[in-house]
C-alpha cells in the first residue's frame, strides 16, 4: 500500500518513514522539505495521489494554546479536505495519552486536533502514546539556567519512538477503528531522575535540582495523569535501555 506521513522528517515521523518502507510500503513525506506544506496545502494534492492512508505526527514547537491548536486542528482540516478529495481510506493521528485529564496548553490543543479528526469525514483511528524517551532531554535543554540543571518532578512512564512509529504503521495497514488502545512504555519512572541519568550519561557532571514546575497542568502531571491506564498496551523498550544504546 502507499503511505503519507505527515511530519515524516521529526522525531517519530521519521522512524514511521523507516518502518513503513521496511514493510515494503510505498512512502510519502508530507513536509515543506518535501515540497508540501501542511498549513496552506501546497504541494498535497500531487502527494496524496494514490495514498491509501495517511499517518500524522507533525508537530509544533509551541507552548501557548493559540498558536498550538491553530497549528494542530488547522493543518488537520487541511489535511482531511485533500485526502477527501483524493480518495483516502484511512487518517492515522498520533496523540498524546491523558490529554483529557491535564489542563495544559498544548495539550488541550491536541485534543482539539482529535475533534476535528474524528468529525473530518475521513475513516480515521487516533493513538494516544505516553511520552518518548526524547522527552527527557527535550525538558533537560528548557530547564538548563546558567548552567544549572533543573528536573521537572512529574510521573511518567516513556516509550520509544521507534516502537510507536510500528504500532502507527500497523494501524495504517489494518481497518479505521476509532480510538485505538493506548500505548505506553513498559514501567513508570520519575522525569527528574530520566533527567540525571541523561545528563550524567552525556557527562556533566553538575547537580541536577529536582523542581515541581508552577506552570498549569503540572500538578496533574506529578499526581499521574499522564500515565496510561490498566487497558493500555505496554512497549518493550525501557528508558535505560533506550538511554545505552545511544
């Protein structure tokens, strides 16, 4: 079959372009390096031509709601009316678990972009996945002061991209389902203690400070709401084991 990935040059969209092609698909990335931009649809028609489904995991570096739901559920709409026009018979969205417990930015954002999803007109399934691995180094480089290290205090239990990168492929390949079983890694941890073990591994050698964050949503954070429930489907790769192969 013949997949799009949208977002297919980030973190996780990259590894779905690597495993959707190891599983002898044909592969199309939907970015502006590729010559399509998702905010305007230029260059998505032509893309889309032929694709049976389209896996989206493009992202955002954003924090504030505004900017990130116009990012989220505009590029979903323009998304959804090509792949309308095109014929496509399945829309993959990569989501975030616990997105509906935490009132933070960027995730009630997301939560948005499933809405508009779910109504777009295209079959579609939406995963909610836990945390990546990268998070930890995401939030080390936010929480670097004048070479101080802080870590965020928040439950977590993160899982490799590449794993989720599979289970998205999967799913493309397989019928619409709704809201697929979320996709977690295999044990919680602590950020803080993810956050000193990784900059210990890259060598410095300084104190890493574990702090609870005053933004909005972190209680929630710290309390569990990001984990996933008993139902959830559980990856194999841990964070050590994550953190030595690199």
């Amino acid at each position: 079959m013949k997949i799009a990935i949208a977002g297919g040059t980030g973190t996780v969209g990259r590894h779905i372009v690597d495993v959707a092609r190891e599983r002898g698909h044909g592969v199309v990335v939907l970015a502006r390096s590729a010559g399509v931009d998702l905010t305007t649809g230029a260059g998505l028609a032509p893309a889309l031509a032929g694709v049976d489904a389209v896996v989206d995991a493009a992202n955002v570096n954003a924090i504030d709601r505004k900017t990130a739901e116009r990012f989220f559920t505009g590029t979903s709409r323009v998304l959804l009316a090509a792949e309308r026009e095109a014929g496509v018979r399945h829309h993959v969205l990569l989501s975030i678990v616990g997105i509906d417990r935490i009132p933070y930015a960027y995730y009630q954002a997301k939560l948005a972009q499933e809405g508009v999803v779910a109504a777009g007109g295209v079959p579609s399934t939406i995963l909610r996945a836990t945390q990546f691995h990268e998070f930890a180094g995401q939030m080390a480089g936010r929480l670097r002061v004048a070479g101080l290290q802080l870590a965020a205090r928040m439950r977590t239990q993160p899982i490799a991209a590449r794993e989720v990168a599979e289970h998205l492929v999967v799913l493309a390949e397989g019928e619409p389902r709704g809201r697929a079983r979320d996709l977690a890694g295999p044990r919680e941890e602590q950020l803080a203690e993810l956050i000193r073990r990784l900059v210990r591994a890259e060598g410095r050698r300084g104190p890493v400070l574990p702090v609870s964050l005053p933004m909005r949503g972190m209680a929630e954070m710290r309390a569990g709401a990001a984990l996933p429930g008993p139902d959830a489907e559980l990856a194999r790769q841990s964070f050590a084991e994550w953190l030595a192969e690199r």
